[in-house]
C-alpha cells in the first residue's frame, strides 16, 4: 500500500511503515508508543538516503497482539522482519523500552547490525515506574463509550503531565464508529509491566559503534552509568541534549535529528 510516497506493509509479524531508498534504518519506538511518534523523523532521515523502516513492536501500534512479552521475544520478531525484508548491515535506532530492544538485538545478532543509536536508556535494571500511567488507562471505561474528550480527562487525574497524556492519547482510535479502544494491549502490560524494566544479561557485548543520546533533564542515563555502558558497549559515545527529557526526540527533534545523522553518516 502506498500512502503520499509512504510504503505500508504489514508483515506477518509487524507493522512498518517504510520511507526512502538506501542503507536500512530501522526505529523502534518506547512503551506505549509507536510508529506514528516517528513519522517526521522518519521522513528526514529517508531524505538522506536510508531506507527507512519504522517498526510497530508486538503490542503496539497496529501490530499483533500476544499474551507472550518480552525483550527476547521482541528481538526475534524484529529479526524475523528483517529476514522477510531481506535486511543486511541495518542501523538502529530505539528509545527507552525500544534502546533496550536494539541493545539486545545488537548483542545477540551483531553480525546483522551495524550501527546503533540508543536514546535516552541504559543496558540497566529499572524499577517499575510506570504505576500511576497504568492506572489512568485502567481507569478509562470504553464501555461507556467516551469521547476523547472524556478519556482524557480520566488521564488527567491520574497523569498531570499535558505532554505525556497527548502521546497516549495518539493510541486511541475508533474501533467501531461510536466505540474508541486503545491500541496496545493494555491486559498484557498489566500482567507484563515488570519486563519494561529488566536489564540487558550482563554476558553481551556488542563490539560494534553505539551512540547514546541522553535528554538532559532526564535521569534514565546517569553520568556514573557511563562506566558500566562501556564495558558492554566499548565503542560507546555519548551526547546530551539540553532541557530535554525522556521524549528527547519529540521535545528537541532538530538536535537529536543532527546528532544522529551526523553519527550515521
């Protein structure tokens, strides 16, 4: 399917959206997020010459569904969409719980990677902190049939954050005419929430360039994680972008859009 010079396929496995011609780029989006968050960065990267492919990871987006999640599992559907689109020597780039996934996919298959840009996560563990998202999007009763109106004012007394209710309010859509539903799969990260946050197994090692930009006013990277991000990225450099924070790439898209091409390139 072709949509304004925007190639649409839907693998057996994933949802992508693919733009340009060149060197393979995929992107991988964060928790409860997906394809569509990329689209203008996407655009621009195809414009420099890489074929871009911007991923719906499984629950996500309009990708499958499954009660099975887990980074492994995340890994192989990406390598299984690869080797359906014939993809060699790809470039990565994946935000927060999609950094973690293009880590572990480096590591487990560097020969199919080749360079990586991990934005604004480490190879650590995490706690939980997703609590108080979660409960506002339990809280949210379809059956009512709401407007968007009224999901979002069920987000907000749960989730004060204007941004951070606009990017989960991009998952809504109209299931049937009178009927939103959310996109992702709300009953499996209730079950599932503690994956987002394990760590990458401390055995990998991925020998090849990685770039990590960090947000700024984010605390996701640390100065004093530098050290343990080298020994399993040796080639690892590192960028921060100012009064940026964990959605580095949507609050300051130019910066982060030159720091990576000028990486890529």
């Amino acid at each position: 399917m072709n949509l304004c010079g925007i190639i649409i396929k839907i693998s057996k496995m994933l949802y992508s959206k693919i733009e340009g011609s060149g060197k393979p780029l995929l992107i991988l989006h964060g928790f409860l997020g997906m394809s569509d968050n990329w689209k203008t960065l996407g655009v621009q990267f195809a414009s420099e010459g890489f074929e871009v492919h911007i991923l719906d990871l499984r629950n996500h987006g309009r990708s499958f569904q499954s009660e099975e999640f887990s980074y492994e599992l995340m890994v192989q559907d990406i390598v299984q969409y690869s080797e359906e689109h014939q993809l060699e020597k790809i470039n990565v780039i994946g935000h927060s719980m999609g950094g973690k996934t293009a880590m572990l996919l480096a590591a487990r298959f560097p020969e199919l990677v080749d360079k990586l840009i991990v934005a604004d996560i480490g190879p650590k563990y995490y706690a939980p902190h997703h609590q108080d998202i979660l409960a506002g999007l339990n809280a949210v009763d379809f059956s009512q049939k709401p407007s968007r109106n009224e999901v979002e004012a069920t987000l907000s007394d749960y989730i004060p954050d204007f941004g951070t209710r606009q990017f989960l309010l991009k998952n809504l859509y109209w299931q049937e005419p009178v009927q939103l539903a959310f996109r992702f799969n709300l009953a499996v990260f209730n079950k599932k929430i503690t994956e987002i946050g394990v760590s990458l197994p401390a055995n990998l090692v991925f020998e090849k360039p990685t770039l990590f930009i960090r947000g700024g006013n984010s605390n996701y990277i640390l100065d004093e994680d530098f050290e343990a991000i080298k020994v399993q990225f040796p080639k690892a450099s590192f960028e921060t972008i100012p009064n940026a924070g964990h959605w580095l790439h949507a609050e300051n898209p130019v910066l982060f859009y030159q720091l990576s091409l000028s990486y890529l390139n």
